[in-house]
C-alpha cells in the first residue's frame, strides 16, 4: 500500500504562508479526507473554520510539499458530543489530490488483540511519525470507539501520542487494513482511542457506501429503525442476549434460544436487540450529522436502556441469518461474504485470545430453516464454536432435525441442568424484588394516593422449576430439545417478570424517596421560620397546617402536597426577607 498518497497533514489556512499543524487525516479516492472534528473546529468558539489547508508531506520527488485547501462536505460535520461520541469531519479538496489514495476503511468483526500502527505529525517531526499499538476493546463511555495501549509507551521513550496524532489513519499491522481514524489520547499520551470503520459509517453513510469495505455485522433486512428501537418495550429475551453479548458471567458461550413461529413481538425485541449492539445500527447513538453551533445530537435514551438491558455497543460481531440459505457455499453473496470472513479472522486470531469476553460474538438465526442438512449445519455451527467465535443459537421449533442434532453435539451433557439452575437463580432475584417492592408499597400506601402496586409473579415462576426438574433425564440428567425448548421459554417470561418487578420497585422507590423530600422541606422551612420566632405567625400557620396535612394525615396526590409546599416555602421566604434572615 502507499502509504504517502493516503496521509495528510491538516494546517490552519492563511492567505499567505502556511499555519499551526492541527493535526492529520486520511485521503481517500482524490478529493476527500476524513478527520476528526475537534481537529478543524476553533476552541474559543467551538465553530469549523471555512477553509484548511491540507498537505501531502510524504511525496517524493517534488521540490515543496504540496498542498491544497478544503471545505468540510455538506453534512459531514459531527462535532464531540455526549460520552466520547461523534468528532467526526470529511473535507473536500478545491482541486483533486496530486495522487489518489488506494484506501478503505475495513469493518472488523473483533478488534481485540489486534496490534496496529497509528501515523501522525507532531511538533517537528516533518515526516510524521509511526508508533505501535494492541487494541484492547471498546472504549470511551459510548462504546463508540476502540482502546489502544501503545506499545513501548513512556513519557522518556518518546512513544507517546501527542499534539498532531488526532484524526491519524489506523493501520493493522501484517495486513495493512485501515481500521479507522485515531480520536483522542489519556493525558499521559500511552492510550489512545480510535474511531473504527463502523462508527464512520453510522454517521457518514453515504461515504460508507463508497470507502468502507467488509460485511455489515447486521443484514440490511435485519435492520430496524431508530425510532422502532426507541419505543420498543422490554421483553425478557433481552436479558438473556444482553448476558451473552456482554460476556457475562452466568452467559455461556454457545446460548440457544426459542422463539415461536407467530412470536411477531419476540422476534422483533431480538432484532432490536441486536441492533443496538452494533456500532453501525446502534439505535441509540444513530444521529444525523449537524451543523456548526447546533446543539449536540440527541442521545435518544430509550425504554430498553433504562430497564438496563441495552448491551454495549460494538459487542455484537456478526449476524449470520440462515433462513433458507445455505451454510456450505450458500448463494447469498453477503452471507457468503460474511462467512468467508469469520473463518478468516477467528484463523488469523487464534493466538491472541485469552477470554470468553475477547471472542467474536455471532448470532446465528434460523439454523434450523437452512438448506444445510441438520447434522452438517450442527457440525459446521461446531467447528465455528471450537474456532472461537460465541454462538447464539435461534431456533423456532424443538421438532426440527437441527434441534436435535444441536442438542447431543453443540451442547455439554449437562446443559439442561445447569439451564435449570440459572433459572431457579433468577426466579429467587424475581422473589427478593417483589419482597422489596412490597414493603415499598406498604410504606407509601398509607401517605400516597394510588401508588405503583409490587408484582406477584415468583410464585408461579417457582412451581415451573419444579415442574422442569421433573423432566429431566433420570440418571444423566439431560434433557432432549422439547425441554431445551421450554427451559426457553420459561427463561424470557422469568425475565420478563422480572423486568416488570424491578420497574414496580423502581417506580415505588421514587415515591416514597418525593414523599420523604416534601416532608424534609417542610420540616426546613418551618425551622427557618422558628429561628426567627415567627413559627406561629398568623400568615405561615394556615399554609403550614394545610401541607403538613397533606403528607401525614392520609393518602394525598404528590402533585397536591408539592404545591402545599411550594406555597409555604413562598411565605416563609417573604416572612424572612421582610424581618431579615438570621
């Protein structure tokens, strides 16, 4: 690869002379450079500027650097926004590059442990530098981006990042994939964090459509809108996919999960899901790009991450649908595409795993509607499973020869016991949450008109453990794919019990804790009064007695007692100005 044709160097533009270094960025085709935002943007006002000048330092042969000016592309500007998110900019040359530039951005399915090379130029370093670096996972508080530990790093070493390295190209070394662009550093310059191909493209998609290469983690027809992800309700399946693509500790590598043929609603909470988990179609970091001085994208925080299952994004790595296709050369060329490439990868990674949580995750959909016989597809799903890759396992019917094969040669003997008892450990969570919930509720009852009321389902969830302990196997202790199948289901609607418990008590919680704060409040304010002597003054005592009756003598509206309060707070403090407050 060329490696002086792609990296520029980004300056202030004069109208004479050449300005500050702001830092670097990467050409593709002969016309666009992408960089980071914060790079080009003015700190003092926190505006792009209208023009930079852009430099081709490493061309040889030329008797002076040759450079060209550039404007940021109409809709291509995403300032930093929110948790380590956005910084992101293309420009456009006035006139074409003086060479075009061979790269594209790869899509990667697991950069964990991948050792890479980061370009850039610092101060008085005119040909830039190269420093080493491993990637270490997702980093940044959006899950956005992608840690980087330097190697050799050290403020005497000289390899640390600095002044001049943000917006610098990403390249994996031995294969000279570029991975992405390099964002921000620690303070001590030894970490530093990268924007990967994937979050350009959720941003930029129309650059993504020419200049990043490599199969979507998620198929186009397994893509559901922001908005859909936005409102979804919870449903306990999430949980379980949320265990998994986290790496949980009670997730196993190779989970399965049953959802019915007519199961509309479950099929879609998966999508979603899935969805959010993927650095490209994350719904909830899905922003379109902004102009200069606008407000900062929204976050768009949803139902799905305040019932605290939204996964972390970037944790899925692939979603393999295998509905009517086939697993051996199938005729599909993105899934042939997205094959080709797992096997590659989870081969070229082999020595650099060291964790269940450092492995690719990929769900499998519909293994048993594949036009691969079942005891291949089990055999071929096997073989990816011993490779390295987590395997999430989604079946519709315990009676498909798949279901079967997958039970006595995907998964251990022990599998429906050990099923079993990860369920009765979340139908004793079930138990303990609505224990909590009651006592919440006996505690608001007797102060709070209509309050949220504490579930009741643990019971219920308890007689279906001992019902499922029953059917397995005497002796081995395993059970076939009809159990598996209802070990499934009975898991979601524990969840989804579960999800509805921790909301009663969330929400139980919250009113007893506005209770508690009015009556604080106006315990405050009474004594400011009585500090001044003035707690039985004819003006305060009629309010006073109309909240306190309110919050103590019986169930009353919150919204009521508030504007009790509110009101004897306004006569304590013109009771106060008037006789000055001690």
């Amino acid at each position: 690869m060329d490696h002086a044709s792609w990296r520029v160097r980004l300056r202030r533009w004069a109208v004479s002379g050449s300005g500050d270094v702001l830092g670097a960025g990467v050409l593709f085709g002969t016309d666009r450079v992408l960089t980071c935002a914060h790079v080009i943007r003015d700190p003092a006002t926190g505006l792009r500027p209208d023009r930079v000048q852009v430099e081709f330092p490493l061309l040889q042969g030329l008797t002076r650097t040759p450079h060209r000016t550039a404007t940021v592309a109409a809709g291509h500007w995403v300032p930093p926004f929110g948790k380590a998110q956005g910084d992101l900019a293309v420009l456009v040359l006035d006139d074409p590059a003086p060479l075009p530039s061979p790269v594209a951005l790869h899509r990667t399915l697991d950069y964990r442990g991948a050792t890479v090379l980061v370009d850039g130029f610092p101060e008085y370093r005119s040909g830039g530098q190269w420093l080493t670096g491993v990637c270490r996972g997702p980093g940044g508080e959006g899950d956005e981006r992608v840690q980087i530990d330097l190697t050799g790093a050290g403020a005497d070493s000289g390899q640390r990042l600095r002044g001049g390295f943000s917006g610098a190209g990403v390249r994996e070394e031995g294969s000279d994939r570029l991975l992405g662009i390099l964002a921000q550093a620690d303070e001590r310059g030894e970490h530093g964090y990268m924007i990967p191909a994937a979050t350009v493209a959720k941003y930029f998609r129309r650059f993504a459509e020419r200049y990043v290469t490599g199969p979507h983690a998620i198929p186009g027809h397994r893509v559901v809108s922001a908005d859909a992800a936005r409102t979804a309700r919870p449903h306990g399946l999430q949980r379980t996919v949320t265990r998994w693509l986290n790496g949980d500790a009670d997730a196993w590598d190779t989970e399965v999960l049953f959802i019915a043929e007519d199961d509309d609603r479950a099929r879609q909470a998966l999508y979603v899901v899935l969805n959010m988990a993927d650095r490209e179609q994350s719904p909830q970091l899905a922003v379109r790009p902004v102009g200069p001085g606008a407000d900062a994208p929204p976050g768009g925080d949803s139902l799905l991450s305040r019932a605290g299952i939204a996964p972390r994004v970037g944790s899925i790595g692939l979603v393999l649908d295998l509905e009517g296709a086939a697993l051996e050369d199938p005729a599909q060329p993105e899934l042939r595409e997205a094959l080709a490439v797992l096997r590659h990868e989870l081969r070229h990674a082999a020595g650099r795993r060291t964790t269940p949580r450092r492995r690719p995750a990929v769900a499998v959909l519909y293994a048993d509607r594949s036009a691969t016989e079942p005891a291949a597809a089990a055999k071929a799903l096997g073989e990816l499973a011993a490779s390295g890759a987590r395997l999430l396992l989604v079946v519709r019917s315990s009676t498909h020869g798949f279901t079967y094969a997958l039970a006595e040669k995907l998964l251990p003997a022990e599998r429906a016991a050990q099923w079993l008892q990860r369920i009765g450990t979340r139908v004793d969570a079930l138990a303990d949450t609505e224990r909590s919930a009651r006592r919440l509720f006996h505690r608001v009852e007797p102060h709070v008109v209509d309050p949220p009321v504490a579930t009741g389902y643990a019971a219920r969830a308890a007689l279906w453990t001992v019902q499922l302990s029953n059917e397995l196997r005497p002796l081995t202790g395993r059970g076939g794919p009809h159990l598996l199948e209802k070990l499934s289901y009975a898991e979601q609607a524990v969840d989804t019990y579960l999800l509805r418990a921790e909301r009663a008590e969330s929400e139980l919680r919250a009113v007893l804790d506005e209770h508690l704060r009015l009556r604080g409040l106006l315990r405050d304010h009474l004594a400011r009064l009585a500090r001044r002597g003035l707690a039985e003054h004819p003006d305060a005592v009629g309010p006073y007695r109309a909240a306190q009756q309110l919050l103590l003598a019986g169930p009353c509206p919150l919204a009521d007692a508030e504007r009790a309060v509110t009101a004897f707070a306004r006569v304590v403090r013109r009771l106060a100005d008037a006789g000055g407050d001690p």
